[in-house]
C-alpha cells in the first residue's frame, strides 16, 4: 500500500476503538473511562496502517518492511480535561518504526515521553536507568524506535507557561538519576492510578502533574517546596517497589533501604510514619506474601520452609505474627484453601463505551 494514502482509509473505525473504565469495584464505577486502540484483530497486512491513521494528525509514520509482517498495538488514552496520558504496548525490536512531528494548529502542546515504562514498572532484572524525554509538538523532530511499551503524557502549552522559555530550550533528555529519575517514577506510578481516578478527582491529578513537572523541568525552591507531597509520594513508592523486590532478602530493612535510595533514616522515617514505621510495613508485606501461598492449594512449601523463605527467626514468630495480623493461624489459612472455600474477589465488569475518535482529536480539546 501507499504510505501517502495509508492515512486516509479510516483503519480507525474499523479497528477496536472503545472506552473502559477497567474498574475492580462499585465505588469505581464513575471512574474516567479511557479510549483503547487495538490492531490485533486486523489483518496484518492492515496493521501498521491502522496504527498511522489513528495518529496521522499528530506524527507521520514511515512503513518498515517489518511491519508488513504484523504490527500489533494496544493504546490506552485518558483525557483529563487539561492534559492527556496515554500508555501504549508495542512488538518492540522486531518492528522498528519512524516518524517526524506534524506542524499543524493548535498542537503546540510538550509532551513527556517514558519509554519501556512497562518493563520499568515491573523492575525487570538488568532494565536500563529510567530516562524521560521531552519533545514539542509545535517544532519539528525525527525520531525512531524500537520500544515495547511507551507511557507519554500531553501538556497543552498554557499549562505550564511559566517554565515555557525553559522547556523550550531543553535538550530533550532527563538524567536518569536526581529529578529526572523521580520524574520517571512518578509518572509511572501516576498511570497506575488512573483506572481509579474519578472526574471529581481530575482537577487535583492535574494539579499534581503540574507541579511535579515544574519542579523536576524547572527547580527552584518554591517550585520544590510545592510538589512536596508528589515527590514525597513518589519516594514512598520507591522504597515499595524495592521492599517487595527484595521481600526474601534477610539483609531488607532500613540500612539497606537507605543505602540503595540514598535516602537518610530520618526522612525514611518520615515517610513511614503514617504506615506505623519500615520495619512494620517490612514485616506486613511479608505476612501477605505468606498468606498468599498458604492460600493457594498447589503450593507445597511447609508452613517453617514459608517462614524460613520470608527471614522470620523461626516457625513460632511467624505463627504469632501471623495470627496477631490476620486473626488466625497459617494452618487455619492452609486447611481452609484445601477445602477450596477460599472467596474469590469479585470483578466488576463495565459496559464499553462505543466510540471512535483520534489521538489528534483528544489532544485538540484538552483546555486550562
């Protein structure tokens, strides 16, 4: 097929284009919906032009001979009235691809991009550094890639106005260390929670994005003092993710923390506070994941092999930690999942929303 004309057959329409809430519960109900772009169910030949049309008013896409092959692609895009965050999962190295912006009114908007933001969120062994990159929608760039998965959050140029001289001059990459890598955790864990966002919620997400932005682009001391609870959000879920990666590991506990994070005790401790200290969330992450596999019928291990795995001192600190956090023993949990009368947590499933629309056509309408 021609690439000039790929963008005028309405592969749009024709491939999965649909609003989700991706809700767990009733009291999520009134989240947000999200709009997904899915080619999987075109035929492959169909594929990669589906995907350039669905971005034809924001990119220009070039076809490699890869993608004659199959261009699998699944996009998430939540519109938060002022700003947009989309997440999408691609083939990766098999199909690179390259593209150049479009110079077209009124996309002026930024647009901070984290690549491989999957593969980050699940601290995949020997995973780069995070690193963001920043790009304007108004000003020409060429770009090619190869990614798996990309997270990139669209900022109308209003938003930000007061740092626009500096983000104009930016070189367009984040250090992955300092701000720029707290940046890219905070994304991260900003799109983590957007299946739960409410409308009610949407202003204060977006202020937080604002702030966050400013003082990790453009820090000073007030721009810093205001994105305090992000940043200190966002440092809590830093220490999370290296808690639960290092949840078998006898050595855990506030040195290493510390050391790893280059955080000091005392602002560790702070920030642990509210969750009743390190140590007491340490040991309640454990207990979880004791209870975990005791529930589950094809595990095998003990109940003093799961103790030993989870660095408890021995079987009778764990069984009284056990029942002092769930109110029963672990060979009560064990017998229990035996019986198979285990409850299974109920999934709300949501209608979809039919409707089709373009990335260019979202990002258009966000507003102040």
């Amino acid at each position: 097929m021609d690439l000039e004309s790929a963008g005028d057959r309405d592969y749009a329409g024709a491939v999965a284009v649909k609003g989700d809430g991706f809700g767990q519960s009733a009291a999520l109900a009134t989240s947000i919906p999200s709009l997904r772009f899915d080619t999987r169910d075109l035929p492959v030949e169909h594929q990669f032009e589906a995907w350039r049309a669905f971005h034809a008013s924001v990119l220009d896409a070039t076809l490699s001979p890869e993608a004659r092959q199959g261009f699998v692609f699944e996009q998430k895009v939540w519109n938060l009235g002022s700003l947009a965050f989309t997440s999408a999962r691609m083939p990766g190295r098999p199909v690179p691809r390259q593209w150049r912006h479009i110079r077209k009114d009124p996309l002026d908007h930024w647009c901070l991009v984290l690549p491989e933001s999957a593969m980050h969120a699940a601290q995949a062994a020997g995973a780069p550094p995070r690193q963001v990159h920043i790009r304007s929608l108004g000003r020409p760039y060429e770009g090619a890639a190869a990614d798996s998965s990309v997270s990139t959050v669209f900022i109308p140029r209003d938003l930000l106005r007061p740092i626009a001289g500096v983000l104009d001059a930016h070189p367009g990459t984040l250090e992955p260390t300092g701000m720029g890598g707290l940046l890219a955790d905070f994304l991260i864990s900003f799109e983590r929670r957007l299946s739960t966002v409410s409308a009610d919620e949407m202003p204060s997400y977006v202020e937080a994005m604002r702030a966050m932005l400013s003082a990790c682009l453009a820090p000073t001391s007030d721009r810093v003092a205001e994105a305090q609870g992000q940043i200190a959000a966002t440092m809590l879920e830093r220490v999370r993710q290296l808690v639960h990666q290092e949840l078998y590991c006898p050595e855990l506990g506030p040195d290493m923390i510390c050391r790893r994070l280059g955080l000091s005790r005392s602002r560790l401790y702070v920030l642990f506070e509210p969750l009743h200290g390190v140590a007491r969330y340490i040991q309640r992450q454990r207990l979880l994941a004791a209870h975990k596999e005791l529930s589950d019928p094809a595990m095998a291990r003990s109940i003093g092999q799961i103790a030993e795995r989870l660095c408890f001192s021995d079987s009778a600190t764990f069984s009284r930690a056990f029942r002092n956090e769930f109110g029963c023993s672990p060979s009560d949990v064990r017998a229990t999942a035996a019986g198979g009368t285990m409850p299974t947590p109920a999934r709300l499933m949501l209608p979809m929303m039919n409707q089709t629309a373009h990335l260019g056509e979202i990002l258009q309408h966000l507003q102040i």
